[in-house]
C-alpha cells in the first residue's frame, strides 16, 4: 500500500497556497476577455458606480496579476495576498459573470492565507490552519452533490457532461451510463464527508483522483468545450487533493478543541458549512457555494426579432437560432466562445443581456420576448 506524499504541514500549506496562485494566474489568461478588453457580451455591475470605465479594466487585472507573482517571490506575503483579493473583489464588482466556480474556489482557499503567519514554531496554529482550509476543500464537494439533487442535472446536464464518449461507446452502454447519473451527487457528498475521516479518507480520496482524471479527459479543451479554466481546475484539484490528504497528515498530539480556539473557525463554518445550505431555499446565492455543474437550474428564454438582428453585429448574429418569426438568442454559447466562461445563471446577469437588447430596440414594448425559467 503506498505511503503517499510524506511532507511536513508547513511545507503542503505552502504548496498549497503556490498552487492557488499558479492556478489563478493561468486561468484568469485562458479567459482574459472576460477580465480586460473588448467585449460585446453584456458586463453586469453589482454596484452602479462608475469608479472606472470597463474600458480600462485591464488595469485592474494587471495590478492583480502583479500582487499574485510579488506574493511568490517576495516577503510580505500576506500583505500582497490581501490586496489581490481586494481587486478581485472591485472585478467582481464591476462584473458578476467573473465570479465563476473556479475564481470563487481558488480565491475562498487563497483568502485564508491572510491569517497564515507561516511560522514553523507553531504546531497546534499550523495544524487548526490545515484543518480549516480542508474543511473548505472539502464542502466544495459536498454542496456541488447537494446541488446535483434535481431532475434536471440527472436528465440533462449529467448527458451533457459525459457527451463526448457517446461516439466511443454503443448505445445500449451510453444508455447506461446515463442512468447511473443519479449516483454522482451522492458520490461528491461522500467524498466531501470523506475527506474529513480519517478511516475512509482513503476511499474518498481515491474517488475524488479518479473523479477529476475523468472530467480531464471530458472537458478536454476543444470547439465544444470553451471554458479552458473549468478543465484546468480539474487538474488543481488533484494537486490540492494529494497536498492536503495523501499520505499521514494526521498530527500526533493534537485536540480538536484547539480549532475551536480559533476565531477564523466560526467564519468559515457559517459562509461555507452553514449558509450554503439555504441555496435551495434561494436566501444564498448558488454562486457564493461553488456550485459549478448543477443547482442552479435558472435560465434565461430570450428571442428578438428580425429588425433587432439586423442592428447586431455579425458575430452576434452566429449566436441567433431562427424559432418561427423570431429568433432564439443563445447567451451561453455566446459567453463560452467570446469569454471562455460559463454564463453565470443569475437573474442579474439575465437582466443586463435583456436591457443591452432593449437598449438597441426603439420601441421596448415589441421585438423582445423574454421569460426566466427555474
């Protein structure tokens, strides 16, 4: 039976936090439109305050590229930690479609890191650490499971995911593997309890390994699959995985009361044990849960009419899809080829690519027909 990885706890948090940083740095330019640039796809302020024209964007990005790279090399770690999530936080400010499941995930681990002074003298506080951010890594799982509970990620979405091996297999097998879709939200719950105990995180870690090989080899970069920073994330899941449970990471004196003792135990265990929970309920956005692949069932029905299209410039007409006398507008194909992102299913969201089509539209009483489904 092998050992895994026999690293000391100062060593995997810092290998840990060098992860984050790579991963976010890399996948914020697999989907630079999304940050700084041009764009035609409409851009959804939370706040409505111009501090700065999205045209210039890129300065804010830039700045935030900077304080990751500076955070690698230089002392002060904590400090440039704390300002790249500052103007992370402003991005998601002046966009909402940037809070993808990626950036929420890397960035909730990476915040940690603020009250992480990095002292090797101070076992019981490097331990309390590890242990919160596992607690973190570890409800990722469990809600993304929770929020695979429905109907429409078995029926739809599960198909959608394990398309690409269809020509691969027969169809009475294809057939099969779509009614097994029912087990995955259950296998990410285990895997999210799993992780935390220690007589099965084994077993756990094992499923989660072989979990991310398998989305690696669905989500392969290609014309169907445009969000190249969901499939690296694949890949920093098992980095993750291996630094924070393989091999003995169990401490050996060490209380649990101890954790307790620690302040940054309370806010992690209500943003990200407690309130996540109140998702179905819609008191909790599914954004702030990393819910990546399920939960969140709204989508946006919107079709425009003839003398509407002919306003639009031709790259958006690719994203037109004729219905009878109107046409369909696809936004998530159009999100996924122009920012190489998932169109984040918020009613926000759904309200600025309404009005950017109002906006070109004389009359807002005609041409627009839209409905928001759950």
């Amino acid at each position: 039976m092998t050992e895994g990885l026999q690293l000391s706890l100062p060593k995997r948090i810092n290998l840990i936090r060098i992860t984050l940083v790579l991963s976010l740095l890399i996948s914020v330019l697999l989907s630079l439109n999304l940050w700084c640039g041009d764009r035609s796809f409409p851009v959804t302020p939370i706040l409505q305050v111009n501090w700065l024209n999205s045209s210039y964007d890129f300065i804010w990005i830039v700045l935030v590229i900077l304080f990751w790279i500076t955070s690698l090399f230089l002392r002060f770690q904590r400090v440039f930690i704390f300002l790249a999530c500052l103007f992370c936080f402003f991005l998601i400010l002046f966009d909402l479609n940037r809070l993808q499941p990626w950036f929420f995930m890397y960035n909730s681990l990476l915040v940690m890191f603020i009250f992480y002074n990095g002292r090797v003298d101070e076992p019981n506080k490097n331990t309390s650490f590890f242990i919160i951010i596992q607690l973190i890594f570890a409800s990722f799982y469990f809600f993304n499971g929770i929020s695979c509970l429905n109907d429409q990620f078995v029926k739809e979405s599960f198909e959608v995911i394990i398309s690409p091996i269809q020509t691969l297999v027969s169809e009475r097998h294809f057939i099969f593997l779509k009614k097994i879709g029912f087990l995955v939200p259950y296998l990410l719950m285990f895997i999210g309890l799993g992780l935390m105990i220690s007589s099965i995180r084994y077993l756990a870690f094992s499923f989660a390994f072989l979990l991310h090989l398998i989305l690696l080899v669905l989500f392969f970069p290609s014309a169907n699959h445009l969000n190249y920073s969901l499939w690296l994330s694949n890949l920093t899941f098992i980095f993750l995985l291996f630094f924070m449970f393989s091999g003995n990471i169990n401490p050996p004196i060490y209380s649990l009361i101890l954790l307790f003792n620690r302040i940054l135990f309370y806010p992690v265990l209500v943003f990200f044990i407690v309130l996540p929970f109140f998702n179905s309920t819609n008191k909790w956005p599914d954004f702030l849960s990393s819910n990546s692949k399920g939960g969140n069932n709204k989508h946006l029905e919107l079709k425009i009419n003839k003398d509407i299209k002919q306003q639009l410039f031709s790259y958006e007409r690719f994203f037109l899809v004729p219905t009878d006398s109107l046409f369909f507008v696809d936004y998530q194909n159009w999100c996924l080829h122009e920012l190489n992102s998932d169109c984040i299913p918020s009613e926000r969201v759904f309200n600025s690519i309404l009005n950017y089509f109002n906006s070109i539209n004389e009359n807002k009483k005609k041409g627009v027909v839209s409905k928001i489904t759950k």
